[in-house]
C-alpha cells in the first residue's frame, strides 16, 4: 500500500493504493476557504490553537544497516576495494550508527581488506563541517591522518586528473536531504562524471532520504541549471543517494562511470524517515541543525528567494521567516491566514526575531514560525509555497536581488531570478506573482511529476513489501468483513474533507556567498552571505570562471544561501562552477542564467479555469500531493 497526502485519516492513507500518483485528473482540489485567504483586521483573535512543539522521538534501535556498515559486514562488499586505492568524500555525516566516521572505519579496514585510503575530497563546508558556507574550502594535507584533502567547493566542483591521480575507485558517504537545491547531490554528480572520464570506479555507502521516498515539486528546466539544479529531477526528489546516483549513471551521464556500484543498506523503509531511522541527527551543514529543519528545508528554502529572512542568523533557521515590515499585527495576521489554508502537520504562530546574520540582520523582524505537528502528513513543498506567496503579497516584501552580481534583477519574466532556480521553473514566480493559488500551481506539475516517478522506478533499489495474502472470508465471517468495510468507507468519507499539508522545504541551503566558493554549503541556507548576503544557501559560483565569487549561500556564514550557491557560471553546462557552488544551495545565477525555458502563460482564461477546475474537485474534499508508498 502506499501511503499518500490526503485530508483523510492515517488509517485512510494507509488504504490507499500502492502508486496512486494524484486526483483525478491531476488536478488538486481545493476547499472554497481553503483557496480564499483568510483577511484578519487589527486586533484579530491570536492565530489559530496553541501549536505544540514536536516532542522529542524517544531513543530507540536503528531501524536499518547503513551502507559504510554493510561494508564491513559483507565479505563479498569489500572484497571490492582489494588491491585497490580507496578515495573518500565525505563530510561530518559520514558515520556509522555509533557515530564512528567512515574515514576512520577505512583506515582501520586496510589490512582486512587489501586496499589503501589514499585520498578525501571534500564538499561544501568541508571534510569537517565548519567553514561557512560561501567560503571557498582549500586543499591541504590533513594532520590526523596524513592524507591529503582535496576541494571540490572551491576554484573547481568536478575532481581533476591530478585530483584522482592516486586513486582507483572513488566512495561517496554524505547525508543528503531529500531537497534538489542540496548541492552535495551535485557534488556527487560532478565526481561520477570524473570517474567515468578518468576510467575510476565510483562506490556510493547509501544512506536514507529523510523525506521518505515522498516527491514532490517541479521538473527542473534544464535552462535554469545551477548547483542547486544541474539536471532535471524534482525539487523534492524521493531517492536515497545510492538510486539518485544509480539514476545519473543510466539517464544523465554522457559517458557512463563503468565500474559503478551501491552498497546499499539492509532494513531500509521509507516510511520510517518520521522517526529518523532511529539514527543519530549529525548536522549536514550549519543550518540543519535537526531533522525537523531537515523535513521543513525542501520547501521553506523557498524563502531564500525572497527579501525575508529565513531564519538564518536565529536558533530556528527554516522553520521562522519575517520580515522588519511586519508588526505584532501583521505577525498575527500572518499566522491566522497560514493556519486557515488547509496544510496538514503543521501550525504556525506568531514569532519575532532579530537575525544576527544574512538577510535583515540586526532589524526586528516579525514573521511566523512553523511547529511541524506531524512529519507523516506535513507535506513541504506545499507548505514552502503556501508561505512564499503570503509573504511575497505584504507590502515591504518583494523577491530577492543581486544574489550574485549587484546587478542582478528579478523585474520581468526575461529576468532569471532566485525563485526560479530554486524552483527550476519560471512559470511557478509568473503565477505566484499573478496571484494564482499556490494548489492550482501544484496541480500544474503532476503530469511531469509522475512522467518522472515512472522514469525512476528502474533504479529503485528498495522493493515495497508486497501485502500478505488474504483468506477466503467463510460464511461466519463475512458479516464481520461487511461491517469492516462499511466503517471503512465511513471513514473514508470524513477523511475527504481534510485537507494536504505538503510544505516547502526546498534548498534555500546552498552557498550564496558572494565572493568565497562556500566550503560550507550543504546546509542549503547555511552559506555565508558573503558579499551580497546571500541567503539561497546554494553553490553560486561565481560568474569568474574559477573565481570563488559564487556562493550565495544563505546557509553558511550568511553567504552560502542554499539556493544562491552554486550558480557557477559553468554549473549548467556540468563545467566546474565557479569556487561558490555551495552544498546550501547554488546560488548558479551565472550558470543557468541563459535560458529561461517555457512558461505556462498566465492569462485570465488560465486562473479562471485552474479555480474552476480546484472548486469542482473541493467537492470531494481531496487534496493529494503525490507520494510513493508502500504496503
């Protein structure tokens, strides 16, 4: 069975069939209130009920073998790297459940295994996992373990000859999250495109999504291709980083990496990602601090496009935005109109706060902050664009600029603007801007959505568990099974009128720093603003060929805005992006800036016939944002 976005209960959902993509249709019904915004005058009753904090999950047993344990624990896995020298990129993620790094269980391993460790690669942020994102990241000889640790956040992206030199195979270990403007994902890509032109193997130590296999989101349009973006995948993709890998080697690579391999983890359930696989959280970059950021990040990265903050610079780095044009009423209001919109799993409440760093530093801002009251149903792509388009219609707030150059424009449709790389498609900024309902503009994708489930489903390397066979009913207990199913579709029906909360965590985590290419980049918005503070915690690199002038991202010191980072001038055409391609996000304004792609036009007829079409399905009272799921 799968399990999927509805209004209805979880015991509905668990109902559902195993591949149900969306509506009828596609199409998204939309309650009559839940498409009107909800106007609250001064002076308006507080917003919504009292939300509660997500209670700490209780310690418990991995749920799953990692990939770097299973390593080890598999005679026939290691015996891959005999006789062979090992290259390692990694980050501080890179442990096992003890939270014994990999880098060390390797050198340990030598003797066992008949390899050599002779080389690591660091990501955005660094091997250890603190410099700033938007700060270029150095190649240097690292003290402990004598082995050298060569940059690929800093004049290059993409591993050279001399880089791989000394190597015969190349083993990724990273915790990714889920979001496509995460540019360690893209750092992966880059390395496997090396090994393949440089006849290197390449191993990925899988690791869980902590989204689930839930996807969600727009196709990128390949003219927008950043280091929050390079290829067409959804903004919230629903891989592991072993089947996304296995997927760049069969549909993106030119020249495919021959000696490719996953060694992929044993007890793995995508649905178990609301308890965190019962693993220890490590910061991937600086601002996730938790997995609750992490389930809130593929969608409220989309406040990096924005002139709001994020949350950078606060104890709540996505899960707060505001702005200093919003007063206690304007806050309340904010909340009130958020909590009516129907978005499962999450309640937001009035919050202020005064950012230390990135955007609106040192200004008290109000704004709101989301509780995500249940992961299962919380769906963040939905909610990150719910919240983008409240905030971008008060007055004061407007859609960010100068991201990479002072220059940098977000006025017209031919302009590329952070919005649209972060979303990787023009049209989303075209209806936000029109006003169009935020479920109107996610019905637009479901089409593209399920055209690119069904183009994964090859490189799955997770089978749903089948259901048990069921016994014939005998006669004695039929009646019992007529009367299950009749309170079933009771609940069936009183599950239709609730509504979908898919959020908007979506990469605002990259590298935006202006001037410094964002070793501190995979935290999305965790980069460091350097320079135009950029908050797309991205890899932007910089429009200078290898000049380190591109990570935007929000996520690092202020720079590495997820999105901003890796905008590299070359980051679209898989050249080496400038030094800012952070893991934050990609700030790649210079490298996708080229086209700007097909846009649905936005005319009278389209808005008319969009709430249309949403008001005549709100009849039935579903709202589906797709989702794998399994039995």
């Amino acid at each position: 069975m799968k399990r999927c976005f509805t209004h209805g209960s979880v015991d509905e959902r668990m109902t559902m069939p195993r591949r149900v993509l969306t509506r009828a249709g596609g199409i998204v019904g939309i309650g009559a209130a839940a498409a009107l915004v909800l106007s609250t005058a001064a002076g308006a009753m507080p917003a919504g009920p009292t939300p509660q904090a997500l209670a700490p999950m209780a310690a418990q047993a991995p749920t799953l073998e990692l990939g770097i344990e299973a390593l080890f624990d598999d005679p026939a896995e290691l015996a891959l790297l005999e006789g062979k020298k090992v290259g390692l990129i990694t980050n501080p993620t890179g442990v096992d459940h003890d939270l014994t790094h990999s880098m060390d269980l390797l050198i340990a391993g030598e003797d066992e295994g008949g390899y050599e460790l002779t080389a690591l690669y660091a990501p955005e942020h660094g091997i250890l996992g603190g410099a700033p994102a938007g700060a270029g990241v150095e190649s240097y000889v690292d003290e402990r373990t004598g082995l050298t640790v060569w940059s690929l956040y800093g004049a290059t992206q993409r591993p050279t000859a001399e880089m791989l030199a000394d190597v015969d195979v190349l083993l990724f270990d990273i915790q990714d999250i889920g979001a496509r403007f995460y540019t360690y994902i893209w750092t992966m890509y880059y390395a496997m495109d090396a090994a393949a032109e440089f006849d290197k193997g390449f191993i990925v130590l899988d690791r869980p999504n902590p989204l689930g296999d839930r996807m969600d989101g727009p196709i990128l349009d390949e003219a927008l291709s950043s280091f929050v973006g390079l290829k067409a995948i959804p903004m919230q993709h629903g891989l592991t980083v072993g089947e996304l890998a296995s997927y760049f080697n069969g549909e993106f690579l030119d020249d495919p990496v021959e000696d490719f391999h996953v060694v992929t983890m044993d007890g793995y359930d995508p649905d178990d990602f609301t308890s965190g696989y019962g693993l220890p959280w490590v910061l991937p970059s600086p601002n996730i601090p938790t997995i609750e950021t992490a389930w809130a990040y593929a969608g409220m990265g989309l406040i990096e496009s924005l002139n709001a903050s994020e949350g950078r610079g606060t104890t709540t780095p996505f899960l707060w935005t505001g702005h200093p044009s919003i007063d206690e009423v304007g806050a309340y209001d904010l909340a009130a109109d958020l909590n009516s919109r129907g978005l499962e799993g999450v309640t937001f409440r009035p919050m202020f706060a005064n950012p230390t760093t990135s955007k609106q530093a040192g200004k008290l801002s109000g704004g709101v902050n989301l509780h995500i009251t249940d992961p299962e149903a919380y769906s963040p792509v939905r909610t990150g664009l719910h919240v983008v388009s409240a905030m971008y219609h008060l007055d004061g707030i407007d859609w960010r600029e100068g991201t990479i150059y002072p220059s940098q424009s977000c006025e017209t449709e031919a302009d590329t603007c952070w919005i649209d790389r972060l979303t990787g498609d023009k049209s989303v900024r075209m209806q936000i801007e029109a006003g169009i309902d935020p479920d109107v503009i996610i019905a637009g994708w479901q089409d593209d959505l399920a055209a690119f489930d069904a183009s994964a489903e090859p490189y799955r390397l997770y089978a749903a568990d089948e259901p048990e066979p069921t016994e014939e009913p005998t006669d004695d207990a039929a009646g019992a099974g007529d009367d299950g199913a009749a309170d079933g579709a009771a609940d069936g029906a009183e599950a239709d009128g609730s509504s979908d909360g898919a959020g908007a965590g979506a990469g605002a985590d990259g590298s935006d720093a202006q001037g410094a290419a964002g070793a501190d980049g995979a935290d999305g918005t965790d980069g460091t603003d350097a320079g135009a503070d950029g908050d797309a915690d991205g890899a932007q690199a910089g429009a200078d060929a290898g000049a380190s002038d591109g990570a935007d991202g929000a996520d690092g010191a202020d720079g590495a805005d997820g999105a901003d980072g890796a905008d590299g001038a070359d980051a679209a055409d898989g050249a080496q992006a400038a030094a800012g391609a952070g893991t934050d996000g990609a700030d790649d304004a210079g490298a996708g800036a080229a086209a700007a792609g097909d846009r649905l036009p936005v005319t009278g007829a389209t808005v008319t016939v969009g709430v249309v079409l949403a008001l005549l399905l709100s009849a039935g009272g579903v709202l589906l944002v797709r989702r794998r799921q399994h039995s």
